[in-house]
C-alpha cells in the first residue's frame, strides 16, 4: 500500500527538504572493545620488544640497514639481520604523530588520522576485476578506471586505493597511468605504490603537478599515503624498506601493515600472531622515523587465519575479529592511529561475502581503526575486485556512517504532541510531526529493495547484485570529474610524454 506522502494544502514548493546526509568527516561513535586484559596486552608488547631485541628482523636493503646502525641496532651484514634495541623503538614511538591530516585536492577532502576518525577506503591491490555482464578477468587500466570513479562518486569512500591492477599497461610506465586515473577522475587523497624510489619519486612530482604544490609544500603535509607490508616472519624486503623511507623522507603517510595469516606465516595462536605482527610493525614505524623524525604513519594491521585443510586464507572469520580487536588494543598503547581492514574469501557476491565482509567491517569499527583499507568490493581474498561488490558494501558502509551522529532527544524529536494528535488505534502517517520530517527522518537505502514480495516479483524479482550491477552503471554513466581534478590532464600528459620517451622506471623488487 502507498501512502500520499503529501500533507493536505500541502503544495510541492512547501515541502520539506530532501535528505542529506554529510559522510566526509566520521566520528567513531562507539567505545573501542578489548578482547585482552591489560596485562596481556602489556605481554604482547614485551614480548615483541624481546623479539626484535634478540630474535631480529630480516632486512634487505643496505641502505635500510645503515639507518638501523646509526641508531646504535646491532646489524650483521652477512645474515642481513638486524637486532633493534627497546630504547631505539621508545624514541621512534616518542617522534610519531599522534594526529595529523592528509589532503587531496580541495580543503573539503583533507581527512584527520587520530584516534576517533574513522576513515573507508575500497578494496585493493587486486589482480583481477569482476561484474555480472563481462565475468572475472585480469584487471585492466579501464576496470582502475571505472573504480576509481565510484570511489570518488561515494562521500562515504573517503581516500583512494590502487582498486584494480591495470595489468595492460607495462610495468616501467604502469605507475604513470595509475596516478594520472587518481589525479584526473577525483580530488581525494591518492595511493602510491611502493615499488622502487624511480617510480615513487615520478608518482611524487606528479602529485605536485597536478595540485600545484612546491616540494617545500608538499614535503611539509601529507598528500598521499602507501601500504608497507613486511614478509611475515620478520622480513622487510627492498622495496618497502626503501617505500618506507622514500615516504617518511618527503613527508607522505606510510601505512606500516604486516600481513599476517595466523598457522602459516604466524604462530597458530592469536596472541602469538599478534605478538609477530606487533614485532614487525614497531621495526617499521622505528624506520620511518629513522630516515625522518615525525614523519607520518600509521600502526597497521590486517591479521586473519588460513584453512588448516588447505593453507588458503580466510577472512571475517571470529580470529580475524579477535585479532583486529587486540591490534586495536596494541595501538592504543603505543597511541598511534591504525590501520585495519575488511575482507571476504567468497568467490562470488553472495551471503558468504556478505557476513565475512560484515563481520570484519564491525570488527575495524568496534575496534576503533582510525582507517578500514578493503571496505568495499574486495573479494576473493583479495584477488578480484567485484563492481557489484562494491556496491553491495557501500550501501553497508553508509548504513554504519549514519551511526556517527548520535538521533537528537531533545523536546521536540521526543514526539509528545506527535503523540497528542494521534489517537489509540490511529496512525501517524499523516500527523503534522510526521510530515515535516518525512523527506529527512529515515536513511534512504541505495540498492536494498523494501517492498513487499508481490511488488518485487512484479519489479522483476531483481537480486541485491542485479540492483547494484544497475547503481554502478548509473554512477559510471553520469560522471563527471571535479573540474580541478580534470585541468591538470595536460600538465599530467605532457609529463609522462617526457618520461615514457626517458625509459620510464622499472619497479624494485
């Protein structure tokens, strides 16, 4: 049954207001949870400080290594392994920000990584890309593309992600294409891949170029951000030690993450899982502030466990929920902003990928992650990037962001005249409280389908994913970048014209 949402004498021009609802800025509104004591976490701590005391970390790069010994670490050239002292960490967890900003192109994106932000970014780094029409394939430059997009249509995404690898473009300029899609198509906080200090430094001037800045200016704020994951056990390879420097020597956000999966590259248990990914994060963070005091980052963590019958990774799993609660619990000791992340091992957009989603998304928010990296179209474990999928997960997304503002309960929203009005047995569908609030009171869904069933199977019987195949097709169709994202295309173009012809730069392995 539909109701006449106008009330009588009503005219269209009096109506109240369409809905509006403000994504940008996120409070976390819920008390962080702990699923430790304080003595345990305290343990954990200790413990990996013991580790990378004694035990160590494997570290590639002689450059890296240099900076370790400079700060007095104990370094053994010929195992390349380096053992850091508790007061060299102390003083680098003393010189991390504790709160800081990041910006994109226009002053409304700038985004705030301290403790009760809480921040979205869609799914990345996958290889492959997916959607109803075309099926799985290997991502393409034209599937970063089209993501792209949806993550700066949706306020409620707010920095961007590598979504997709655009596997048709050559690796020596792939970086090339990649950053100009993220400066051209949006004005929000663009990714830098972290793959050898010639493609950094390119994606850096490119930056520059495009939002107009100096390097004093841009060295001196945080304009882009990467992910540096260590290889779990206790090995940081080349290319992210060198990322991890590169960035803090600039002033850009490294996101400092071991990629842990408890019982194959951790120990079984939660706590020793924890206690090696805390390890790995500390030796990381200390590098950073290392190669530059007060440089940003952020204390990362994206632990989950793997199928013991066959060694895959699982995710949205209860230790996956448990582990992101204690990393919380660890962040919060040291006193930095974090890093968590949501995920699914489903194959396709289904229930599996729903509640695994879910249950990882409400544990980065329960936990008080300041960033939740892979909210939305993750899949796979991270191997496809679904279009539906990323649909599906922001209509979640907005759902949990209308949960940062807290509904007032002041005289007039407690209803007592509404009440008043309406006698026993009545309704308060056409009740004066109730029609001037009609158009703003309740969350209007994007994809999710409310009617009755007889309506739905006259509509066409559509699923979740078939709605949502619809939105992102809608969303790609009307399009239009910011206009001060599209004029720095010629800068963009004739930059990377000049550096194709050089030879471009080859990734660091």
């Amino acid at each position: 049954m539909r109701h006449n949402r106008r009330h009588p004498g009503q005219s269209a021009q009096e109506r109240p207001p369409a809905r509006r609802s403000d994504y940008r800025q996120l409070r976390n509104p819920f008390t962080p949870q702990r699923v430790y004591s304080d003595e345990a976490v305290a343990a954990m701590h200790e413990s990996a400080l013991r580790i990378n005391e004694t035990l160590g970390i494997k570290v590639l790069l002689a450059e890296a290594r240099a900076l370790y010994r400079r700060a007095g670490a104990l370094v053994d050239e010929d195992t390349e392994m380096v053992r850091l002292g508790r007061e060299i960490i102390g003083h680098a967890l003393e010189r991390c920000p504790r709160a800081f900003r990041g910006f994109g192109a226009d002053p409304g994106r700038a985004v705030e990584f301290a403790p009760g932000s809480l921040l979205f970014i869609g799914g990345s780094s996958c290889p492959n890309a997916s959607d109803l029409d075309r099926g799985r394939r290997p991502g393409s430059l034209a599937d970063l593309t089209d993501l792209t997009k949806l993550s700066q249509h949706f306020e409620v995404l707010h920095m961007l992600g590598n979504h997709v690898e655009a596997q048709d473009v050559p690796v020596h300029v792939r970086h090339y294409a990649t950053m100009r899609v993220q400066l051209t198509l949006s004005d929000k906080m663009p990714q830098v891949s972290a793959r050898g200090r010639g493609q950094v430094e390119d994606c850096f001037a490119m930056i520059r170029l495009a939002r107009g800045l100096s390097e004093e200016r841009f060295r001196a704020g945080a304009y882009a951000y990467t992910v540096i994951n260590s290889n779990s056990p206790r090995t940081l390879d080349n290319s992210m030690a060198q990322g991890l420097i590169d960035f803090a020597r600039n002033g850009q956000l490294a996101i400092i993450t071991p990629f842990c999966l408890a019982g194959a590259m951790a120990p079984i248990t939660v706590a020793g899982a924890l206690t090696l990914q805390h390890a790995e994060a500390l030796a990381g963070i200390t590098l950073a502030q290392l190669a530059r005091p007060g440089a940003p980052a952020l204390y990362g963590s994206f632990l989950s466990n793997v199928d013991m019958k066959s060694g895959a990774p699982a995710f949205g799993t209860p230790t996956h929920l448990q582990a992101t609660l204690g990393a919380g619990q660890l962040a919060r000791l040291v006193g930095l902003p974090w890093r968590a992340g949501a995920g699914t091992a489903a194959n396709v957009v289904d229930a599996q990928s729903a509640w695994e989603t879910q249950f990882s998304l409400w544990a980065s928010v329960l936990a008080g992650a300041t960033v939740c990296i892979h909210a939305a179209g993750w899949m796979e474990g991270g191997l496809t990037n679904s279009y539906e999928k990323c649909i599906t997960d922001i209509e979640v997304l907005q759902m949990l962001a209308e949960l940062c503002v807290a509904p007032p309960a002041d005289e007039d929203t407690l209803g007592f005249g509404a009440i008043a009005e309406v006698p026993p047995g009545g309704h308060f569908f056409s009740a004066a409280h109730t029609m001037a609030r009609y158009r703003t009171a309740f969350y209007e869904p994007l994809i999710a389908d409310v009617s009755n069933f007889g309506t739905w199977q006259e509509n066409g019987e559509r699923t979740a994913p078939e709605r949502a195949r619809d939105k992102w097709k809608q969303v790609l169709a009307q399009f239009t970048p910011p206009a001060s994202a599209a004029a720095c295309a010629q800068a963009l173009d004739e930059f990377i014209a000049r550096r194709t012809e050089e030879g471009g730069a080859p990734p660091v392995s």
